[in-house]
C-alpha cells in the first residue's frame, strides 16, 4: 500500500444508514478558564503548523499587514475579556469547543473546502466512514415518511439484523426499552450501534403486530458494491464508493461476472463521491493496460505516477456511467477508462474534484485533513474545476409513469451493446 498517498481521494458526501450520532456537549459551569489557557490553545496550534510550513506562519501576510504571534495572544485575551464581561449566556460555555473552534476556524479559514481539521468524535466516525467496516447489527435505517419512527430499509444478507429475524419496512420504536418518536436518526443509530459482541434489544412494528428480537453486534463490512448480469450477458456493477472493502467487492463481482458468461459491462459510478487512492487504483489494475493510471503532483512540483502492468486488461466492450456527483476517485476510474480508450464514458459531466488529500494524525485523537496534490489522468489532464466529459452524453430525465426507469443507464446499456455488434429486431 503507498502510505504516502493513502487515504483520501476523497469523499465529500456524509454516509447515510449507520452513523456515528453526536455526542452530548460537556457543559461546564462557572467562572470562565484563564485568558492564558485558551491563548496558550492558539500558540500550540501555531507552533504544530510552524512546524509543518516551514517556520513561516507568522510572516503570512494579511489584508492588515504582518501577523506576529504577539498580535494573535493580545486579540484573543481581548476577546476573551469582552466575553467575561458581557456574554449573556456564560453558564452555557463549552470551553472544550471554544479551543477545538480554533482549530476548526483555522483550517476553514484557508477556503478550500477539503481541508478540514477533525475532532475526536469527527474523526472516530472518519476512520469508520473510510475502512468501511463497523460495528453494528447490519442494517440501514431511515425516518418513517410520516416522521411516525425509523424503518428499517435494507438488512444486509448474514448480519446480526438479519439473524434477529428483522425485515425491510419494519418500523423500529424501542431500542433497549428507550422511546424511538422524537429522536433524531443520529441518535438512534448510535443507540444501535456499539462493541461487538454486545447485545441490543429492538422493538417493531410489522403488519399491525409488535415484535421484539435482540440482536448481537458484531462487525458489518458496509456493501459497497452490487452487481448483476442484465440480458444479452451485460455485466453490471454498480460502486457506491470506494472504501478499503470495495476492491474484494469489486473483484468478486468482476469474476463472478465472467464466470457466469459475460460478455460487456456496465460499470455504474453516478453518485460515487470518491474514497480510498489505493482503492480506485487497485480496481483499475483489474482494467487498464500497461501504463501510468494515475499521477500525482504536489506544491513543489513532485510527481507520483502509479502505474499498471497490464497482465489484468479488460478487452471485452465496457461502458462507464457517471453524473454530475461522481467525484475525485470516481473521476481517476472514469478519467483513466477514457484515455486509454476501453470503454466509453455515459451520462453528464462529472463533479470536477481533481486534488488528492492526506490525513494527518495530530497524535491526541484528532485529524487533519489537508490537500496536498493534484492528481492527472494518464494523458496529462487536470480535470480539477472542468470534470470528465462523457463520450455519450445522456441525461436523466425522470418518468412518472415508470418511476424505475433509467434512461442513462440504457443509455450505456446501448452503449456496449453497439461494440457488441447487437441490434434490437423491429
């Protein structure tokens, strides 16, 4: 695995179903800590990037002139002072936030929207969201269209759920004796979730009747990957992101593929917000030619290539299908299929995220993601800002009277049905 690189992609989409839900701010009451206290916060963080930048922070030049590390103390212990004095809800402070604030509103002051500094609870859900792997009872929940309670919409095959004996539609209004009605899906989710091994009492509703199961939480690989053989032997695959699960997913799926007779693929991309840099391209090693997938450049004009060596390269007709919120991994996969030109790319022009991020353990249960490259596709281009533009244009467009059809999708159906010389008999 290149560690170097490693991690982000990146995704820039929260995950639904399962997710970590906030954690109750711990209030603390009384006198306000020592103004030195949250300036010496600041000084530590202006030391940690000091260090990463090169010694020059404080000479960073701003629209009132040079910054010294003393003008910074003095402002904070200002404003400090001013809200001793006047704040009107001083018992509500939560001085752990204020200094976490620091970081955040530091990172977020840079203006790139992918740079971001990540709490200990941001990051424990983070590191999660990335593995693709969790602890839980394996099934996705969302809120009742009535607001009544949360359904459960997809029990995964073989999960604690699914051994429970819960089934799509039912309605969950306990968990552990605990009142579902009034609670955000955060919430209850992370009553859900917990160590594996731990038992979770779950009480639906299901056909009018009441039913309570327990289930046993254990570790859930999230299904990244779903595929099927559609008619005249037209494998599809669709890649929801790309987590560190996904190339098994997606490997399984390419050899059950052939195995059944494949003969063209539809690759399904649309909505992929992007994921894991070793993921994406350890996938298209299963794809391309000999030659570079990727490269990467960084502030001081470094250049990665990662590379293939051809012995995997897929010749049979392939149609690649993306949207407008196919992003930065998803935009490698579909950037690299275009300019090697073995299959065509459908639908819209993607989202245009070509920079790769790195995170940075800040060694006290914090991260920082931060950008650090631009990546290219194997003939040179940045797609950062333009996107990947499809060879086939086709946009959806939504029919009322068959909700479930998908044009675009037809639209690469086609797409390798014409490279497989297949023409529909009037």
């Amino acid at each position: 695995m290149n560690k170097e690189w490693n991690v982000k992609a990146d995704r820039d989409s929260e995950k639904s179903g399962e997710t970590v839900g906030e954690k109750e701010p711990d209030r603390k009451k009384g006198n306000r800590f020592a103004a030195g206290v949250l300036t010496g916060a600041a000084v530590v963080l202006v030391i940690a990037v000091c260090v990463w930048g090169g010694g020059k922070l404080l000479q960073r030049s701003y629209a009132s002139g040079n910054v010294s590390e003393e003008d910074v103390n003095q402002k904070l212990d200002r404003i400090n002072a001013i809200i001793d004095n006047y704040y009107l809800y001083e018992d509500e402070i939560d001085e752990d936030a204020l200094i976490e604030g620091i970081y955040s509103g530091y990172t977020s002051a840079l203006g790139d929207p992918y740079t971001e500094y990540y709490d200990e609870e941001e990051t424990r859900a983070l590191l999660e969201s990335t593995s693709g792997e969790f602890s839980g009872i394996g099934a996705t929940l969302t809120l009742s269209s009535d607001g009544s309670g949360v359904t459960v919409v997809n029990v995964y095959k073989d999960s604690p759920a699914e051994k429970a004996g819960l089934q799509d539609g039912d309605v969950l209004y306990q968990v552990d004796g605990r009142d579902v009605s009034g609670q955000d899906l955060e919430t209850v989710v992370s009553w859900v979730k917990g160590e594996k091994g731990t038992d979770v009492t779950l009480s639906v509703l299901r056909d009018g009747e009441t039913i309570e199961t327990v289930a046993t939480r254990d570790t859930i690989e999230v299904q990244t990957v779903e595929s099927k053989m559609m008619e005249n032997n037209i494998g599809y695959i669709s890649v929801s992101e790309f987590d560190e699960v996904t190339y098994d997913q997606f490997s399984e799926a390419l050899s059950s593929l052939e195995n059944q007779g494949m003969e063209g693929l539809v690759i399904d991309l649309r909505n992929n917000p992007g994921g894991n840099l070793d993921t994406v391209t350890d996938m298209l090693r299963l794809l391309l030619p000999e030659g570079t997938i990727v490269s990467i450049r960084d502030k001081n004009s470094n250049t990665e290539e990662i590379t293939c060596d051809g012995e995997n390269e897929f010749t049979k007709p392939l149609a690649v299908l993306v949207n407008q919120y196919s992003a930065s991994a998803s935009e490698i996969f579909s950037g690299a299929v275009q300019d090697y030109g073995i299959g065509q790319i459908v639908g819209v022009t993607t989202y245009g995220k070509g920079v790769v991020q790195q995170l940075i353990d800040l060694e006290d249960g914090t991260y920082l993601k931060v950008t650090i490259a631009e990546y290219y596709t194997p003939s040179g281009r940045s797609i950062n800002g333009t996107g990947v533009e499809p060879d086939v244009q086709a946009e959806y467009e939504y029919n009322s009277e068959d909700p479930q059809a998908d044009n675009q999708l037809e639209a690469a159906v086609e797409t390798v049905k014409a490279e497989m010389n297949i023409s529909e008999i009037p």
